[in-house]
C-alpha cells in the first residue's frame, strides 16, 4: 500500500493541500489536542480523513467532547459535527493507520530541545 502521493523529485511542486493526498484507509490519529494538534485535526477533517485526537488531559478531551478550544485556534462552528473522536484512552488509537503526532518539544537555553513529550508520545501508541 502507498501512503501518500506526492510531486516527483525536483519536479518544483509540493504537497500543499491535504486533499492532494490520497490514502487507502483514511484513518489518522492526531497525538496532543493543543494549540497545534486541534488545526491539524480540522485540516484532516476536511479533506475526508476519518480522525481520532488523543490527549493526556482529560479536562482537553472533555473540552473537544462539547466543541470547545480553550486555546482559540478554533472556534466551537468549525468542532460542531467535525467527526473528531477525542479520547485519553491509548486503545482508541488502534483503529489509526498513521499517526500525527504534535506535541511540543520546547528548547532550553542551550537551544537544546525537550523531547520527553514526544517519546512519551511514542510510547502511548506502541502500547496499543
């Protein structure tokens, strides 16, 4: 199975919008249901994909549940019958064939980035 069908090499073209990619099974779960993972659910969303959000927090999930953003980046229109499925439970993500994962990696002060969100991330999904 091919995932995604991109522009030829060095062909000056690049994937800019989701509807462009074509997948067999359309089922994504999106990792972090904050400022950046709640877009990135919407985009999916619209282009057809069949979405899970998955938080840690369930007071985020709980939120999403009732068409609510506490960070703004999308307003309770865009969530009202979006699709999205949002849980804390890692077993839900079974049913996804790909994975995106956004939480935040912050840098210090020596510009040296914070992973343990995102291996903690990695984790979740292998559990399941």
């Amino acid at each position: 199975m091919q995932a995604f069908e991109r522009a030829p090499p060095n062909s000056g073209s690049c994937l800019t919008d989701l509807s462009e990619i074509t997948i067999d099974r359309r089922k994504v779960a999106v990792i972090d249901l904050a400022s950046l993972g709640l877009p990135v659910v919407v985009a999916f969303l619209r282009a057809g994909f069949e979405v899970t959000g998955f938080d840690i927090d369930r007071g985020r999930v709980a939120e999403s549940r009732r068409d609510e953003d506490r960070t703004r980046e999308v307003d309770a229109e865009t969530l009202l019958g979006s699709g999205l499925r949002p849980t804390h439970e890692a077993a839900d993500l079974r049913a996804a064939d790909s994975f995106i994962v956004t939480v935040p990696t912050p840098i210090d002060a020596a510009l040296q980035p914070d992973l343990s969100a995102l291996m903690d991330a990695s984790r979740t999904w292998e559990r399941t």
